[in-house]
C-alpha cells in the first residue's frame, strides 16, 4: 500500500450551522486527519461556498489553503442571471487564474434550476475549459438532508455535454438500478463511495465500467476519513486499479502538475492500525460483527436494493478480509417481511457454520400464533442467542406488552437484543431495560450522528445492561472516541449490517480511531465475547 497516492475528491472545512458541539470544521484537523490516515491530498471547497454565499466561499477558501501542497481547491458555482457571479466563460477565466481546476454546483441549496436554460452557459463554459463538475445526488447519511439533483437532471446535464466530466457524489445504497444504466449511457459519467458503501463496490464497478471512473473519497470531515480509505485498500482488485482510483484519476481529471507529497515515514505504534494500514486482516484478536444480516442463497437483492454477496458463504469471505471471526446474523427477510421464512434462512447458515454464525431469531407479534412454540423452535431446535425485534416495520414500541413473552424468555436466558431506534427509543428503553435486566441489549446505529449517540448514552448511562453499537452509513467522524469517552470503552461494540452496508468501511472506522489498541481490543470483540458468553 505505500506505493499507492490517495488524493480525496470529497472534502470540505469551514464553519457552517446548525453543526454538533463535538463536529468538527477545522482545516488543521482534516489535515492532520488526512496524515493519520495517510492520505496525501484532497480536493476540498470551502463550507462558506455551501452555507453562505459562493464567491464569498470560494475567496475564504483560497485565502486559507494558499501555499498548502495538499489542499486542492474546488471553487462552488451558481448560474449568472442574477449578476452575482460573472458570466460563464469569465467565470472559468477567473477560475484558471487562480489554478482552480474543479467546481461544484448545489442547485437545491442555492435555488436554481439544473437545466440547460439556467446553467447551460456555465456547463459549456466548464466542458470547454475541460474543468470537471461535481455534483450530489441523493442524501447524504449524516448532514443535510436535501437531493441536490434527480438522476433526470444528471441524464440530461450528461446528454447535452458530451465533453464535461461528471462526478457523481453522494449516493446512497439503493441507488445501483439507477445509477448503471446512466453510466453505460454516459462514459463521461464518474462516481465515488463515500456514501455509497454498497458490499463489493469497487470490485462490481471495476468490472461493469472500469477503474478510470471511480475516484477515492471520503466525505471529510462529517465522515471518518479512517472509514474510506480502508474500504479503498481491502477492495479485491489489482493494484493498477487501486493506483488509478486513489489519486491517479483525480489528476488527470484536475490535470495536476505535481501530485502530493508523501509524508515523511514512521513507524506506527499502534499495531491494529499497522496491519490496517497494510490492508491485512486482524486474525490475533477477536473480532465479532454484532450486526449482520443474510439473504437467501442465490439472492442478488432484497427488493428495494441491489444487493450481491449477501449468502452465508459470501459473507464469511468478506469477513475474512479484516478478520472477522463471528458474526450475529439475522435474515433481511425475517425483520422485513416474514419471520419464519427469514428464521429458515438463519437456520440453515448456523447449522452449517456453527463455528462462524450466531442467530438472531426475528419474531413478529402480530402475525405469532404460539409464542411457546415459536420460542422453542428458534431458541431450543435452532439454538439463536440472539433478539432482533424490529419497530421499522412493526411500529411496536419496544415497551409495548406485546414484546413481553419474548423478552421474557430471553430474559431467563440471559441473552442479547439488538434494538433499532423508535420513534422514541430513550423512554422505551429505560422501561424495558429495566423490566428485563438480563437481556444485554445493544442500541443499533448509535454511531448515526452525534444526535442519536446522546440518546444512546443518556439510555446506557441509567442501565447497565445497554450497550452501543456503532454501525451506519454515516461513519460520524469523532463519535466513536465520543461514546467511549462518556461510557468507556466496554459499552462500545463493533456491527456492520453486511451485507446492507460493506463491513470494510464500518471496520475502518474503528481502526482509525484516536483510541489506544487496548480500547479497540475491546470494540473490536472482546465487549462481544462477554455478552454472548453470559447467554444459557
């Protein structure tokens, strides 16, 4: 991995509101962030350009990088109807004085139309100038919740500039069916991952497209930087490939001169982060995925997402990248749909893998006709550990009576609970945290944001059996140190969602977190170890 030059497509810093207390904004953190990860350079703009008014932004921006070798600027653009930014050709002229070889445009934000009326002058102008123009589409996990532009206006921005290079950011994980057929379309058409953590990416895309169209990023600094860039050095492609999508192709799309630094070689302390760092997997400590899912053999999907590589056997080698040793698995189908379909399908991975899989039983209240069959058949025939009820698709509060057979046996048993949040999920889980002492519950997805890692704290902080688990799209920078630092590093446990999610980005979050190798042991698996082994 020392041979390959990361350069993020996807960066920003400056102040912006409403932002967390503990988010940071920083140019000098995402700098030395950036040299923590290893990563060399990155295209960045400034927050101002976004939240306050673009050529104010874009002025801020070149004033705080200027003289810096590894921040890349990209200027925000608006249309210039409205006289507040020059026409477009003297717009891209005063950008290639200043060295500004990238744009980016937010039409949704700043009130425009994305067509070819309003922008069609500063499109041409960027196609002629050979300057690449990013754009968002769909939301983005943990920042603001607004699609900058529908896939009909990408389609269309794409047909009627055959020239302009595209890059696509901000996709979410059910966008596969919609993206492929505009990038077969259009072979100007470039996409990044940060968001999009789709299981196997960057292998399907290199084999459907190539590897000239895909560019490494991270979403810095709302997302872990950590987080990105493991998922771009576990990938299973060649090295070429990985060279070309790390920062090779962002130079040719910037026409970079000079390609960043290296920095100056150390060695690294911290030994989970030095065999991450060399893309190997943590085989001398225990890792457990407290949150996974499976799909039936043969499935490409799951209905309202492409989702390949989700059989038992595919997420067992995808594990054994990083080195995960045990996984706590429930059926997609069981918590979307049918329970004892979904139960099947769980079944039939732990009799095979009983030294891999641990199940989660999924059970619905009301379509259950006999909760003592039910129980027996999932926890005595099958031998699950696990609960994984499911308020998402049931809108049963989880203090509701109706969970009460089930929590109670699981309560007698000492097993663990893996609980997504409700609509109201501190006062629920106060109450049946406390009714039921015995079942370790885990609070799924409190790494979302800073937000929703408070609600998880102020529940685990009063009960003693509730536990953190971290997983989600999102990757918040900062909130796993955040969760330790109010609860201690035993109450933090490491999930993924594979196959909904890649587990290498979820895994990379933990790795490149400031805590000691003791604390991440500890996040890692070791929390894990303890709660299964307290089960009956």
């Amino acid at each position: 991995m020392k041979d390959i030059i990361y350069i993020d497509c996807f960066a920003s810093f400056g102040k912006r509101g409403p932002k967390d207390e503990m988010a940071e904004w920083e140019k000098e953190t995402l700098l030395d962030e950036m040299e923590h990860c290893g990563i060399h350079g990155a295209l960045v703009y400034h927050s101002l350009a976004r939240e306050y008014d673009p050529m104010y932004g874009n002025r801020m921006l070149m004033n705080e990088i200027k003289g810096n070798p590894r921040l890349i600027p990209c200027w925000v653009l608006l249309p210039h109807h409205t006289g507040e930014v020059p026409t477009g050709k003297t717009l891209v002229r005063k950008m290639l004085e200043n060295g500004v070889h990238a744009a980016k445009m937010y039409p949704r934000v700043h009130h425009y139309a994305f067509n070819e009326d309003t922008c069609g002058e500063i499109f041409s102008a960027l196609e002629d100038a050979e300057i690449p123009l990013f754009v968002e589409g769909g939301q983005v996990y943990g920042g603001e919740q607004i699609i900058q532009l529908t896939f009909e206006e990408l389609d269309a921005l794409c047909a009627h500039h055959r020239k302009l290079n595209v890059v696509l950011q901000g996709l979410k994980w059910e966008s596969t069916r919609l993206v492929y057929p505009l990038m077969k379309k259009h072979k100007h058409l470039h996409l990044e991952f940060s968001n999009y953590q789709l299981e196997h990416a960057f292998e399907i895309f290199v084999q459907w497209f190539g590897a000239e169209r895909i560019l490494f990023s991270t979403g810095a600094l709302e997302k872990s930087p950590g987080a990105a860039k493991a998922y771009l050095d576990y990938a299973q492609i060649s090295l070429e490939d990985k060279k070309k999508i790390a920062g090779r192709n962002l130079a040719r799309l910037l026409k970079l001169k000079k390609l960043p630094p290296e920095y100056p070689k150390k060695k690294e302390t911290d030994g989970i982060l030095a065999l991450v760092k060399e893309a190997m997997p943590l085989n001398h400590i225990p890792v457990i995925d407290a949150h996974c899912h499976l799909n039936e053999d043969g499935a490409l999907g799951v209905g309202f997402k492409y989702q390949p590589f989700g059989d038992a056997v595919s997420t067992i080698e995808r594990g054994k990248l990083i080195g995960i040793q045990k996984m706590c698995i429930s059926s997609w189908l069981g918590i979307w749909a049918d329970y004892e379909l979904g139960n099947e399908i769980i079944h039939s991975a732990v009799r095979r893998f009983p030294e891999h899989y641990i199940g989660y039983a999924t059970l619905e209240p009301t379509y259950v006709k006999d909760w003592n069959a039910d129980l027996k058949k999932v926890y005595e025939h099958y031998g699950f550990k696990g609960l994984k009820p499911y308020y998402p698709r049931t809108f049963i509060p989880y203090d509701d009576k109706m969970w009460y057979p089930w929590f109670e046996y699981g309560n007698r048993h000492r097993y663990f609970a893996l609980i997504h949040p409700s609509d109201n999920m501190v006062k629920e889980m106060l109450d049946a945290a406390a009714k039921f002492p015995n079942i370790s519950f885990l609070l799924a997805h409190s790494g979302a944001s800073f937000k929703d890692a408070r609600k998880a704290i102020e529940v685990a902080k009063q009960r003693k059996n509730v536990y953190l688990e971290i997983t989600l799209t999102a990757v918040t920078y900062k909130v796993i140190e955040f969760m330790v630092d109010e609860l201690g590093p035993e109450r933090v446990v490491f999930g993924t969602d594979q196959p909904l999610r890649d587990p290498i980005p979820q895994f990379g979050w933990v790795a490149y977190t400031r805590l000691s190798e003791k604390d991440k042991r500890k996040i890692f698996g070791e929390n894990m170890e303890r709660i299964i082994a307290r089960c009956r």
